[in-house]
C-alpha cells in the first residue's frame, strides 16, 4: 500500500513538473494529481525537494536500463555504436516526460545523499559501456580515449540534438537523423580504416 502510494505521488509529480517546472510545482498540486492526502504525502517524502530526488534517481534508473540493454547481446564497435545511440533516441521519443524531467528540468543542486546514488547509477551504467569497449579498443576497433569522452564523443551529439525536441522548439522525431548521426560519432570514435570494413 506505501509503495503504490508513494509510486503514485511519483508519477504525479512527474507530470505536475513537467507541465509548470520545478519551481512553480507545489506538494498541494501534486497531492490532487495523486489523489493522496497531505499526511500520505509527508509520510513518503519530507519535502518536494526529495520527491524530485527520487523522481529523479528512478528515470535515471530507466534511462541507463534502456543504454544497458542495446549491449546485451554484445555488439561489434559498428553495431554497439548504433544501438546505442539508436537507445538514447528511442528512449527520449518514448519516454519523452521522463526525458524531460531528466535532461532539462530536475534540478543539480541535490542532498549529498542522492548525488552518492547519482555516481553509483553513474559508475554502473559506465562500467556496462567500459565492459563492451574495452575490448574493442584493445584490438583497434575503437579509438583510445578516456571513458568520460568516449561517452561524451558518442551520446554527446545526439542529445544536444534532442534538446529542441525535448523543450518543444520541434516537433519532428529525432530519430530520423539517426543514421547521421551513427555516421558522425563512428568517425570520432573508430580508426579510418576500420569504418566500414566489418
């Protein structure tokens, strides 16, 4: 009963958030979209600020869930490159709110308690990509850089691309640039010569 509770006053605040931002959102906005009573409310979460944390952590958790999941099973440099990208576009598109809340309108100013389960989320998703590179960059079929530019190089474009999609500026789905850019980041992060060659 707690858990749907408070799953519930998640999802409200997802949408209440998504519709008037972080700051014009209220616990009594949220409460109504729930249907919960005030006390239901503060027994879930101390302050709208720790909803937004834990809205916050929990996409989060959905979002690497769906980067993790195009390595599975495990891709060649050309394939993964595409899956992945091809994850953080599918991913903005469908769960477009939860992109939203996630990329333009939770706040960075969190407890220290949820920056630490921020780099733990962080450091897994990291350890999922690192574990498919690794080898690859081993062999020649990727690019030596660190991991923090090779992620940069490869998600970096195409969500600075969603970012009009994202605020509403346009309308059009980002995944239609798709195949530009897979092409873009396999040339900033495969050799030359092995760019079409598998």
């Amino acid at each position: 009963m707690v858990a749907s509770v408070r799953d519930d006053l998640l999802a409200a605040g997802l949408i209440v958030f998504d519709r008037v931002g972080f700051e014009a959102a209220t616990v009594a906005a949220i409460r109504t979209r729930a249907r919960a009573s005030n006390g239901s409310f503060f027994h879930a979460f101390g302050s709208k600020k720790e909803l937004a944390g834990a809205l916050f952590l929990e996409v989060l958790r959905h979002y690497h869930a769906a980067v993790l999941a195009a390595l599975d099973p495990v891709p060649d440099a050309e394939q993964g490159i595409e899956r992945l990208i091809r994850a953080h576009l599918d991913w903005v598109v469908t769960s477009r709110r939860e992109a939203r809340y996630l990329f333009e309108i939770s706040r960075s100013e969190w407890g220290e308690d949820v920056r630490d389960a921020q780099r733990a989320q962080n450091a897994r998703l990291a350890d999922g990509i690192e574990r498919w590179r690794a080898p690859l960059v081993a062999n020649g079929e990727l690019l030596p850089m660190t991991p923090v530019m090779f992620v940069s190089q490869l998600i970096g474009p195409a969500q600075i691309f969603c970012r009009a999609f994202l605020s509403g500026r346009d309308r059009a789905d980002p995944r239609v640039e798709a195949d530009t850019l897979i092409a873009c980041a396999g040339r900033a992060l495969r050799p030359p010569e092995r760019i079409n060659k598998t």
